[in-house]
C-alpha cells in the first residue's frame, strides 16, 4: 500500500474509531489485549472489501492507554481501504464503525460468521442548516414504526421498499394523518440472522443459524452505524439516514430511535454512542430500552434537550421545570386502558389518573397497542394469543394481553360483530387521544392492521409483520376517525396541557380546569362495579394558536354493555353543548368536522349507548343535525 509512517502523538484527542486527519487517519480503539493491530483491506470493484490478506499494522505498546490503542497512520491513499481490528491474533470489528461493508442484504445467513468492515472515509453530507427541533411533549403525537416492516410490503407503492428511503416516500402521508414525531425501532446494525445461544452467553459462539431472523433488532449491535439493510439502491445508509432525518425536519416532524442496550456496554460507551447520534445524524430523541445507565444519561448537559424515553425516571418523575427531555415510556396506560375498555370492574379511578397524569418533572408516552404485544385490530378481535408461525409451539409471548374478542376469535364477517369491533376501535383513539401526556400510536393501527393474532412477532419478517396498505381502503372509516381526532387533539391544547390539571379552580373562572363527574353532575362515581365517567374540561385555562381561550368539553365514558343517561353539567350563559363525537353515530362516521357540529336537542341529558365514548363541545349558536333521517344523536 506504500509508506507509512506511525505517530502516537494526539492520544486522547480523537474519539475511538478511525479519523480522517490531514495527512492520514487516525485510529484509535478500546480492547483488553496484550497485542492490538490495525487491518485495511482494498476494495473490490464491486465494491466488496478483500478479507484475505488485509494490510496489518500493529499498534506500538507506547500507544496504549489504559485498555484504549491509538495511533496516526501518515500516508497517501488510506481512503482507497476498508478497515477491522486485531487484538491478540482474534479479528473483529470496529465497536465504532459509522458504517459497514458487505452488510447490505438482508437476512443472508453465509454473512454470519464474516468479518465486518468499514469504510476510512465517510461521503460528505449537506444538511443544509438542519438542526434538531425540540418539539414540547404536549404537542407531540408518536408513531412507532419498523424500518423494513413499515414500506416492504408490494401494497406500500414505494420505490425503495424496506429502507430508509422508503419511509422518506411516505413522509406526506404522516404529514396527512397529523404525527409530529417518528419512532423508530432499533436501526443500528444488529445481526438478524438469529443463533443458538452458547454456554457462556456469547450469541456469535456458533456458526449454524436457526433459521429465524431477528426481525425486531434487540440484539447486540454496532451502535455508531445505521443498519445497511435498511439502505435502498444506493446502499449508503449514513446518506439514507442523514436524508431522512433532514427530511422529516423540512415536514415538522422529529425523530426518535429506539436503542436497545443488554447491559454488557459499559455506561460511557452507552453515553458516547448516544451523544453521537445526536452530533452526527440530529436526531432528536432515544427510546431506551433494556439496560441503561439512567442516571447518568439523564444528567448530561449535551443530551439536556435530547429526549429520552425509559420505562422509569424515578424521582425524576416528581421534579419541577420547563422544558422537559425526560419522558416514561412503559405498558402500564396500556394495561390500565385495555382493562377499562373491555369493561373490567374497578376501572374507573384507573382512568380517571391516566387520562389525567402528566408529571411536571417528566413526560409521558401513552400507548394503547405496542409492538410487543397486539395490534389495535387484534386487541378487538383476539382473546388468545396465536404465535403458532414462530414455530414455539405457541409457548412464546404474554399470556395476559387484557382483550375481548367481542365474542368471536378471530376474524368475522357477522355485521353486528365487524360494528362492536370498529365502535371498540373508535373508543380506544379516543381514550388514547383525550388523554394529557404523548398518544404513541403503533404504525398501522390508524387503519385497522392486523398480525392475525400473534403477539411476538419477533421472527416475523413477512406479510404477518409488514404493513399490508391495502387497510387503508379497506378500513377507510378507521383511518377517518384516526385523522379526524388527531386533528382535534392538535386544535384542542386542553387535552394536552404543559403541565398536569390541578382539578381546581386557581384562575377564578368559576369552573376546575379538570373535573370528575358521575351520571350526575359533579359527582364522581368510583364504585368498583362502576363503568361510567364524566370529564369537564374549562378551556379557559390554554389558549389555542390564534390567542384564544380553548373551549369546554364534557367527555362521557360508558364502558358498561348497557346504555346510561348521563346528565349534563351547566355551560355558561351563551353556550349550549354540541355533539364533537359518539362512537355510535354511524350516519356520521361518529365524528363531525369544526363548525358541523350539531346541537344536543335535550340541553339537561345524554344517553350514552352501551360501550361507548361521547364528546360534546360549548359553543355559541345552535346548528341541527342534516340528513336527519339518518341518524339521531339523542336516540
């Protein structure tokens, strides 16, 4: 390769990795050993490094630190290779490789067991004075989502399936639906091809797969590199990342990546990963999960307006200050909400607290279906779990999923039983939504998606997991209702205040900002036998974005399967209640558009139906119901 020259000047000025210097690079890397090399292999012309023969060149013991090796390798040419590391004769690579070679097929188990090589230099990007955008958690709606899962369907009509690129192509459909912040889940360049686990844990410690992928990405992964199978045609992933972070930015959306930690990273190689991340991609928050050093996280001044998400913050929770970067992202809203929806005793103080809760220290991430577990659709339709395709015998997955099937397993074509699911489904956005803190809605739920029952699908790389798009004009009417009460959540900053409601009148407005009430007003009703709640919101507490008061609200929850007359609290003088929603309106799709909405006839009471959610809105005027024939709201 030519002449070289070594210098071990510079320690501790560069980051681990390889660094492009002025005259060469610049490697640095952190390994027990007694020996430590560097290996640079030449490109093929496809592209492909040679791993035959690489080029080594060892590491002078004064380089050492500690366990960290560096040096700078001076020449001409380095860019012309692809480079690993070698400690004590056993090669690997680089903890902190931006990218790598020969990754860039999916699922490919003759790549198990081959050494991962990255690339010296890095193409340039323009950003273009991109920068993160630091959207406040009471404005943020989420929706999670599978790089491969979310586009590689046939049905998703986009040019680069499965990719980064890909999810750029349907950026104005999320624009359409109303989300502001995109979750990823895990996109570091983990091994999906699956192996038995050895003895001592290792999970590389054999070379014969299973034959399963690990389709979900919790694994042990390279954590400074987007996976390579995520890149469309042009298999550059830190390009296709960097693009799609630059454009979500340019729609007014964020970003937000899923890192999965096993907890054999030592806490500063978590801290640097994460830091990096934000430096190179911006990417404006992390979902944590598995085992992560909390604390120290939490307390670092570069990540102080990064979000970040864990299933507990602790004490942090109970601290006071705006802005917030923490938030609790954990199952239990959605234990407390699939109870309450499928009509369990003793829900009401439940929903009561969730709805409500919005710590001042911290966020909160509600999600009412979640990867780990059923769709939305499947909440409705399944009782059991049916995982018998991850070939486990159907052992696999949670026993306790907190459903009701509305009577029949599965799918159905009864009508009665194809309504009761869709008014379940319209129900539970409208729990999500109305609730304070972050809706996290799971990609595809909006328009009814389904996994045909299985709840881990953790090995399912095909039709069971990926987005059949097809739903959406199938399940048109879902997908409205979705829109429409996201929308209305945006127009609405009373249910999602900066700070949790205090259930007291402290502005002198004559009303709470948050009150509870029974089917009588002003008194709640918490009977365990109890499945009916009232909420009356006093819009004078926010203001919407033209500076004006928000309106009043009064939600009813009926989660009994017998119909209820709730009785309506008093409006000030000039307002009468009008219909927003009823999930039983079918004439309407059960929602009516701003300014549409008709006027409650019976200005003293309410009948709710069975299993269903009721919306009314203050306002001035009166405006009667069209195609009366069709439907009569106070039936």
């Amino acid at each position: 390769m030519g002449r070289y020259k070594i210098d071990c000047s510079g320690t501790g000025v560069y980051p681990c990795g390889v660094t492009v210097v002025a005259d060469g690079i610049h490697a640095a890397v952190a390994v027990k050993a007694q020996t430590c090399a560097l290996l640079l292999f030449r490109h093929r012309e496809r592209g492909i490094a040679e791993s035959a023969n690489p080029f080594r060149i060892p590491f002078p013991p004064e380089s050492r630190t500690g366990n960290v090796w560096e040096m700078t390798v001076r020449g001409s040419g380095l860019e012309k290779y692809d480079y690993a590391f070698e400690a004590d004769g056993i090669r690997f690579p680089d903890p902190c490789g931006r990218s790598f070679i020969g990754r860039e097929s999916w699922g490919r188990p003759d790549q198990h067991g081959v050494l991962k090589h990255s690339p010296v230099v890095s193409r340039p990007f323009d950003w273009e004075g991109d920068r993160p955008l630091h959207l406040p958690y009471e404005d943020c709606i989420v929706y999670r989502a599978h790089v491969r899962g979310f586009t590689k369907h046939a049905s998703s009509r986009v040019k680069e399936k499965g990719t980064f690129a890909g999810i750029v192509e349907k950026i104005p459909y999320l624009q359409e639906l109303g989300i502001t912040t995109l979750e990823l889940l895990p996109a570091a360049e983990f091994d999906e091809v699956m192996v038995p686990e050895t003895a001592d844990g290792n999970p590389y410690g054999t070379p014969e797969p299973t034959g399963k992928l690990n389709y979900w990405g919790y694994a042990p992964a390279l954590f400074y590199a987007p996976k390579a199978a995520y890149a469309g045609t042009h298999r550059d992933p830190v390009t296709e990342m960097k693009t799609l972070v630059r454009a979500l930015h340019k729609a007014g959306m964020e970003l937000v990546l899923e890192m999965y930690f096993d907890g054999k990273e030592s806490p500063t190689a978590v801290l640097d990963a994460l830091r990096f991340w934000v430096r190179e991609y911006h990417i404006d928050g992390f979902h944590l999960t598995g085992r992560v050093p909390g604390e120290l996280l939490a307390a670092d001044p570069y990540l102080a307006d990064t979000k970040l998400w864990a299933a507990s913050w602790d004490e942090r929770e109970k601290e006071t200050g705006q802005p917030k970067h923490l938030a609790v992202c954990n199952e239990d809203f959605l234990i407390d909400m699939r109870r309450v929806l499928k009509g369990d005793e003793d829900q009401m103080r439940a929903l009561a607290w969730r709805i409500r809760r919005n710590p001042a220290g911290a966020g909160v991430i509600n999600y009412i279906a979640g990867t780990n577990g059923f769709t939305m659709m499947d909440m409705v339709s399944y009782e059991q779990k049916h995982n018998e395709a991850n070939g486990e015998g159907n052992h696999d997955g949670t026993d306790y999923n907190y459903t009701w099937n509305c009577g029949m397993e599965g799918p159905a074509r009864k009508k009665k039983l194809v309504q009761q699911r869709r008014q379940q489904l319209r129900n539970a956005m409208l729990l999500l939504f109305l609730s304070q803190g972050t809706p996290m809605l799971l990609a595809g739920d909006e328009f009814g998606n389904s996994q045909n029952g299985n709840n881990n699908a953790y090995c399912q790389d095909n039709e069971i997991s990926w987005l059949n798009w097809r739903g959406l004009d199938a399940n048109r009417d879902i997908y409205q209702f979705a829109r429409q009460v996201i929308a209305f959540r945006h127009a609405h900053p009373v249910f999602h205040m900066q700070e949790e409601p205090r259930l007291m009148d402290y502005r002198s407005c004559g009303c709470p900002d948050m009150s509870y009430h029974g089917i009588k007003p002003w008194v709640p009703e918490f009977e365990s036998f109890r499945r009916q709640l009232g909420v009356l919101y006093c819009g004078e507490y926010v203001r919407k974005t033209d500076g004006m008061a928000d309106d009043y609200f009064f939600v009813m929850y009926n989660m009994h399967w017998e119909a209820y007359e709730f009785a309506l609290p008093r409006l000030p003088e000039g307002l009468d209640w009008h219909v927003a929603f009823d999930t039983t309106d079918v004439g309407h799709n059960r929602f009516f558009a701003a300014g549409e909405e008709p006027l409650c006839t019976d200005k003293r009471t309410y009948l709710v139906l069975a299993r269903a959610i009721v919306v009314l809105i203050g306002k001035k005027g009166q405006k009667t119901l069209t195609n009366q024939g069709e439907t009569d709201i106070n039936r």
